[in-house]
C-alpha cells in the first residue's frame, strides 16, 4: 500500500529536500507552499520524474480555511493520509529583543506561521489518521529547532521561543493520541545551510561550531524520513537534535 505524505513548507530548503527523498522511498506527496507555486511545481516534477503522484498545493498554514481545503485537496487527489511533516516556518530575522524592529506585527506574524502552523495541520492529520476517528494511524514530525534549547540570545531569542511551543506542542500530542496508532515527534536542526537563514550567518557560524560545519538539508530530510517509517515504530513524543553536537 502506498503511503501518502504532506509536506507544509515543501518548496524549499528541508522541506523540499523532506519530500524528494520521500518520493525515493515509495511515498506520494503533497507539496505544500504559500508563494512561489514555481518551486513547488518544480518539486512535483521531480517526484513524478521518480514514479510517484504529486500534487503542489497552496495554502496559508496559519490559516485554518486554507489548511482545511489542502487536506480535502489530499483526500480527493492521493487517497488519505498517512503522514505529515511540518516544515512552514520563518526566523523573524536575527536581532535583540529590544530592537525596535522586535514588535507586535513581527511577533504576531511569527507565532501564526511557526505555532498555529504547526498546531492545525496537525489536528486535521489527526482527525484523518487517529483509529478514534477511523483512521489506519500514522505518523506526524514537527521541524522545531535547537534554538528552542540554546535560547538564541543576542540572536533571535523570538524564534527560539515560537520552537519552545513546538516542542511542548509535540510532546503533548504524541501523550494524547499514542494509543491511537498516530505517533508525534519533533526534530531540531541546528543551523542549516537552506534560504531561511539571514544572509552570511552560515559562512560565519559554519567554523564555530563543534562540528566545523553546518548541516545540509538531506541531513535533516534523512532523520525526518526515518521517524516517518516503521523503524521508529516505537518512537514517539521525541524532540531529535540533528545539531552537530550542539
């Protein structure tokens, strides 16, 4: 049986590195972007060009009317649901928290995309994976970040927090829906060499770190893939740091 995976985000960086290697072991994907369709489709195309069905979806993940239609879109063009990955998020920018740039409209912004975004895709998974509600069961991973564990102070300790959420977030999900075949975890980058990061932090931090490098996204794709499949039939409720021992 063919395994059908959501990836929110899944136009870019992890996301899209998440949903090609999906492609590569057996699953049909939706695509999940807010803007660039172009990156997306060309997402789809590569997973196509690979054997599997793909469809490119867009969709506000923070909003609840637009996550609602990509999960009808999904039920409709692949057949159900077995997992979802939530990649969709934004860093805010690095700076002090008392920098005036650090304001309602930035914060309400982050919180939307970052927890809501995470929160609600995440019910309506549930709703279709949980065996409470019919479902086969399934699995869910949320991409956090290590920030989350650093507190990212002088950097964007405003990102860090709206990944603190995440992490509670997934370890609260993965206690209530456990005994009903849906597993819930959470991996946390460290610093990794996608679009999202402001520019020149990554030819900065990349030699500072204990590992002297910072992560590829097929690096962080590879961990999400394997919480995804039954080789981690008996993880659940996990934050992963894929760090590089940070």
């Amino acid at each position: 049986m063919t395994a059908n995976l959501i990836v929110t985000g899944g136009g870019r960086g992890i996301g899209a590195a998440t949903a090609l290697m999906a492609a590569d072991r057996g699953y049909d994907i939706c695509v999940n972007y807010l803007e660039r369709g172009d990156r997306a489709d060309e997402v789809v195309e590569k997973a196509k060009a690979k054997g599997r069905k793909a469809i490119a979806v867009q969709a506000d993940v923070a909003k609840e009317a637009d996550v609602a239609r990509m999960f009808e879109t999904v039920d409709k063009e692949l057949g159900g649901l077995d997992a979802l990955v939530n990649s969709a998020g934004v860093t805010g920018g690095i700076s002090r928290l008392d920098d005036e740039r650090i304001n309602e409209e930035l914060l309400t912004n982050l919180w939307a995309i970052n927890i809501t975004g995470t929160v609600i895709p995440c019910r309506y998974a549930v709703r279709r994976m949980s065996t409470n509600h019919g479902g086969r069961g399934g699995s869910i991973v949320n991409v956090g970040s290590v920030a989350s564990k650093l507190g990212a102070g002088g950097k964007y300790i405003h990102y860090a927090a709206s990944k603190g959420a995440v992490d509670s977030f997934t370890i609260g999900l993965a206690g209530e829906v456990a005994g009903e075949g849906v597993r819930v975890n959470c991996v946390r980058p460290g610093i990794t060499d996608t679009e999202i990061q402001p520019p020149g932090l990554v030819e900065e931090m990349g030699p500072k770190l204990p590992i002297k490098r910072v992560a590829q996204a097929d690096e962080i794709a590879s961990v999400i893939l394997h919480l995804l499949s039954d080789e981690a039939s008996y993880v659940s409720g996990a934050l992963v740091d894929i760090a590089g021992s940070l």
